[in-house]
C-alpha cells in the first residue's frame, strides 16, 4: 500500500497483558528528589515567562486554560513558536513536539507550503464568507481520491460535531435507535458519548456529570476487542429498537490506548452486515496519518460512514467532517427538497475557505511527501528505542506503536478495566479503585512533566505523534531525553496492593 504509515500490527493480547502487569504493580515514576530539585527547578527558573501569563489567565479562564491539553502539571508552558519537529516557549526553551496539536500535523508543526496556500487566501478572500467557496468541492474531492468510500464529504467544525451527524444519519437511514460504541472510546464531548470513557465498564461513572442518565438510553458500550460481546448486544437491540449504527476508533479505543486484533474491524463489518447496523469508523486521529487512505485503507475495510477531525484542515481550525456513502451522505443535503427526511447539520463557519484550503493543500502534500510511511518509520524508531531503554533501566513500562501513533504507558492509570462485570458491580468495584486511578493519572502528569523539563511535549505523558519533520537525529536526540528521565526513575510505594 502506497503512503501508508504501518509496518507491523504487535500483538494485542501481549500488550494487553503487559498493561495489567503494569497496573498491578506499585507505581514507578521520577524519584522525590529529581523531582523537587531538578524538575520544579527548571519550572520555577527557566519558565517565569508562562507562569506570570498562567497566574494572570487564571482570573479570567476557566482553569487557567482554553484547551485541556495544555494543562500540564505543575503548570501549563506558553508556546510562541511552532516550526517542523519543535516548539518555542515565551522564555526561549526548546521542546521536541510529539504533541504536534494532538496529532493533525503529520506534515510537522506550522508547514510551510500549507501556511504560504492560507497567507494568499486570506489577502484575496480572508478565512470566511459564509458562501460557497471552490476549496470546499477540492478537499471533498481530495479525500475521495485516497478514501473512495467517501463519496460525499460534508466539513464540519469538530470532530465531536460530526460524530453527531454521524449518528443521527445512521438513525435516519436505518429507522433504528440504538448506537453501540466500545468501551474506553472517546468519540467527542457531546452528551450521547461521553459514556464509558478511557475505563471499559465506566459507564456513566466518570466523565458524564451535568448529563441527565436518560440521554444514554439508546447508546451501549461493549469491551474492546470483542466481537461475542458485541454480536450479544445486536441480538439484545434487535428486540428494543434495533442498532442504528456501530462506532469504533479502528486502531482500538482512544486512539489505540486498548489495542485490538487485526481482524477485528472485518469482524465488525461483517455483524454490522448481519444485523443492518451501519458501521461507522471514527477517523479522527487515524485519517490520513496511519495511511493515506486512513485505517479503512490499512484494514481494508469499508465503513458506511467516516468520521474526521484534525488533520482535515491541515492543523488549522474548524477541523472536522463526516463523509461516507453516497445514500447516506446525501441525507446531510440542504434545503427542504429531500425526498424523506434530512439530517440537520451545521456550523457558521463550517466548511470556511481558510480550513478547506489549507486541509485539500495538507493533503496532497502529505500524498507528494509520503508523510505517512516517513512519520510511521519514525515511530517505529521512537518506539523500538523506547523498549530498549525500558529494558535498560528494568522498568515495566509498555512502549507499543500504530505507525506515528506512539504510546508509552508509566503508570497504567488507563488500563482498568470494568466491562466484565455487571453494572451495578462495576459501579461498586469502580468507586473502589477510583482513587487508585487518581493516583496514577497524577503520576503520569508527573511523569509528563519530567519530560517536558527534559524538552519533550507529549500529549498527558502518555502519547507520543511522530511526523514527515522527525528526522532520525531528533528521534535520537529523543531518546537521550528520554533516558535522562527514566535513569531517575524508582520504585515506590503508591498504589501497592
């Protein structure tokens, strides 16, 4: 397959099994003293410049930040530059970017052909006018070209958006109510999804406060990776309603946290089939950074529908879409028309010339580049280097990789897992082990911290996106980083059961 990011498929089951030795065991992270005497140091001495503009957005933003992304521990770093594979902070230090905006900028950080397409637009048309603009038809265009399955392409402000279009397109062409979605996924904000969040088995435990308990009625959350459980719940749904629409991230749940079997979304296309469920693929962090052609490419299987996000706009705003079959696609189509009913979506500034212009430019370029197999052989190394250097050091930390998707587990505050007990059990057994989860998201923060002092962004300390910028010198100049961290690292007693 042409530009296509993933060399290897690692066996889930022993990652798996890696991640729940890791969660049982006491947590290991930075020692107090590294901590207090180097890393609060490197804050308090090198960083004055983003912690006077914290301590001002403070008053005037919700938890002192706009984005929870940049929230990092022990306080959020002003960026001011943005260039290839690194960033600037407001006081001059220099951080290698494996953030890269939470994935959408394969090509690397502030790309200098997609900047110079957005500068010429803005001095003839500026980023929006509310009408039809010709960059809409090209990236639509564009992404059929590499993802035939989306004949129609509708862009949307967000991922989370379209994930809502998405389902209410599956309902309307379906006649069906429920959706399924699998555990630990997170598919957006909006009220139907934010059920059963990173954990399997949460349910409506963690994440879903100001959310009245009916809003997740007609949507059902299955365990990763498993299509029994998943066929139960068709067969249950068939008697309620029925299943308008299966949604997965197809490389596994939050982005390939809970990896999944190879064959596991043929599996899922297949039981879609069965029991006339339409089979959604979120695509948000995956389209056209795993492949070219996005994860549907690289399974070789066909969703009805696609969800985008991110990488859509080129790292510009208002990135977001939702495309697929025609016979579906075409249920979002305006005016009143319609034989039958429509879809409402929308969005003002939805679809504006700047974010569509600059994403159909992102995306032939990371077609004239081969950004995807670059990045991808990039996060192989990171990876491979990662697990040397855990070995090294004997940590039982667990570095895996999907392509330029790298992750990299310290604490295993995200490897719990409820979803083989009952609901009223895994509410008891949850409320139990919440504050051990606590905990270890803390020390992962602390973890992320330490490699922030050390000149590495990551997205929560946890993940790593590599891109076409990340030459092997900054991959090994990463690893270097890396290793100043982990040689500090100790065994404590937190979370010991």
């Amino acid at each position: 397959m042409n530009n296509c990011g993933i060399s290897r498929w690692d066996d889930p089951d022993l990652i798996n099994k890696q991640l729940e030795n890791l969660t049982e065991q006491p947590i290991w992270e930075v020692s107090d003293d590294y901590y207090e005497n180097e890393i609060q140091r490197f804050y308090d001495e090198k960083c004055k410049g983003s912690k006077a503009i914290f301590e001002e957005a403070k008053e005037y933003i919700p938890g002192g930040v706009q984005h929870n992304l940049a929230f990092n521990k022990p306080f959020p770093l002003c960026f001011d530059k943005a260039e290839g594979a690194y960033l600037y902070d407001r006081d001059g230090n220099a951080y290698i970017d494996f953030l890269q905006a939470g994935g959408p900028t394969i090509l690397g950080s502030n790309y200098g052909p997609v900047r110079e397409a957005a500068i010429e637009l803005l001095r003839d048309c500026g980023p929006v006018t509310g009408l039809l603009h010709e960059a809409e038809l090209l990236i639509a265009k564009e992404i059929h070209k590499h993802m035939p399955n989306v004949e129609m392409f509708r862009m949307l402000g967000s991922g989370t958006e379209s994930v809502m279009a998405a389902m209410r397109i599956a309902r309307i062409a379906s006649k069906k109510k429920h959706i399924i979605k699998i555990g630990g996924a997170y598919h957006g904000w909006s009220d139907q999804v934010v059920y059963g969040l990173k954990i399997p088995g949460s349910r409506a435990l963690l994440e879903s406060h100001g959310i009245p308990g009916k809003m997740f009625s007609l949507v059902d959350e299955v365990k990763p990776n498993d299509l029994t459980m998943l066929e139960d719940m068709l067969k249950k749904n068939k008697a309620r309603g029925g299943t308008a629409g299966v949604i997965v991230e197809p490389v596994g749940p939050e982005s390939g946290t809970r990896p999944v079997a190879r064959d596991y979304n043929r599996g899922v296309r297949e039981l879609c089939d069965k029991y006339g469920a339409l089979m959604i693929f979120d695509e948000v962090v995956t389209g056209f950074r795993v492949a070219l052609g996005g994860a549907q490419a690289y399974f070789d299987v066909a969703p009805d529908l696609t969800i985008f996000g991110k990488i859509v706009a080129g790292g510009y705003p208002a990135a977001g879409g939702v495309g697929g079959k025609r016979q579906y696609a075409s249920i979002m189509a305006a005016g009143l028309g319609n034989a039958g009913h429509r879809a409402y979506v929308g969005g003002t500034l939805a679809a504006n010339p700047l974010s569509a212009l600059a994403g159909y430019t992102a995306i032939k370029e990371i077609e004239r580049t081969n950004a995807c197999e670059i990045a991808g052989r990039a996060g192989d190394r990171l990876a491979d280097g990662l697990k040397m250097l855990l070995d090294k050091y004997g940590l039982p930390y667990v570095a895996y990789n999907q392509g330029s998707i790298v992750h990299l587990e310290c604490t295993g505050a995200m490897s719990f897992d409820f979803s083989s007990f009952s609901f009223v059990k895994s509410a008891v057994g949850l409320l139990a082990h919440k504050k051990m989860m606590y905990e270890r998201k803390d020390s992962m923060e602390r973890m992320g911290a330490a490699y922030m002092a050390n000149g590495i962004v990551t997205l929560a300390g946890s993940r790593l996106y590599t891109s076409l910028a990340d030459t092997d010198e900054v991959i090994d100049e990463a690893l270097n980083r890396f290793e100043n961290v982990f040689k500090h690292v100790v065994k404590t007693e937190k979370c010991k059961l």
